[in-house]
C-alpha cells in the first residue's frame, strides 16, 4: 500500500487517506483535536500552494485551491474520518482577490500621501515663520 501526503504551503504534511484525491481529501484523524488541528491548517494562504506525494515523490502540483466543505464522521472506535473537498479558484475568485489587493495598496499610497502632504504644509509653515522672523530682523 502506498503513502499518500498532501503538503501545503507552510510544509505542514497531511496524510491521505486510501481512496483520496485533490477534490476529495480523506484524513484519518485520532481525536476531534487533532481533526481540528489539520482542518485549521486549510487556511487560503496555505491553499495557494499543495503538492500531492506518493511514497516520497511528489505526484501532484496545485495552485488557488479552495476549501469548499467539509464533512466528518466519527468512526466505531472514535477515530474521525473527515473529507476536505478542495477546488481550484475560479477566475472570477482569483480577480477578486486582485482588486482588493490593489484597492489595499492605493489605500497604503493615499495614507502615504497624506502624511506628506502634512508635511509639506508643515514646511510650508515653518518656512513662512522664518521668512518673517527674517524680515522683521532686517531694516
């Protein structure tokens, strides 16, 4: 029988379950802790990059997965056996996320601007009190 891992981004390993696929991740888990700790793990950073391995080499390339669902059943013997259904993001996903990452990046540039703008004026005032400490020193 083979080993099947899902590795993410961070490097965090999760082992797959026999039957599993990238739509259809089946864990094994011993606790709920420790199925909540590897459902915690299908965060979106962690999502932007998987690999599939099969007994140590890599099998399967991923990119913009998505966590869709999940569904878990707690076995005889209090194992829990949970499906994480992953897909790829759609484009319109994907677009998204660039605009707001964009409307970020202008919002960071105009709190920038703001500030030199206030500085400016600052030197502007500054320059305006010297001038007149100048002039009025000069007869």
């Amino acid at each position: 029988m083979s080993n099947t891992i899902l590795v993410l981004k961070d490097g965090t390993t999760i082992n797959m379950e026999d039957g599993s696929t990238i739509r259809n991740v089946r864990v094994l888990s011993a606790t709920k802790t420790d199925m909540v700790t590897s459902w915690d793990k299908f965060t979106n950073e962690n999502l932007k990059s998987v690999e599939t391995h099969i007994d140590d080499s890599v099998s399967g390339k991923y990119a913009d997965l998505v966590l869709d669902d999940e569904k878990s059943i707690v076995n005889a013997d209090g194992t829990i056996l949970t499906e994480f259904h992953l897909r790829e993001k759609t484009d319109i996903e994907k677009l998204q996320e660039m605009v707001t990452a964009q409307n970020a990046e202008i919002a960071a540039l105009k709190e920038g601007q703001g500030v030199q703008d206030g500085a400016i004026d600052d030197l502007g005032v500054v320059t305006s009190t010297l001038a007149e400490q100048i002039e009025g020193g000069i007869q």
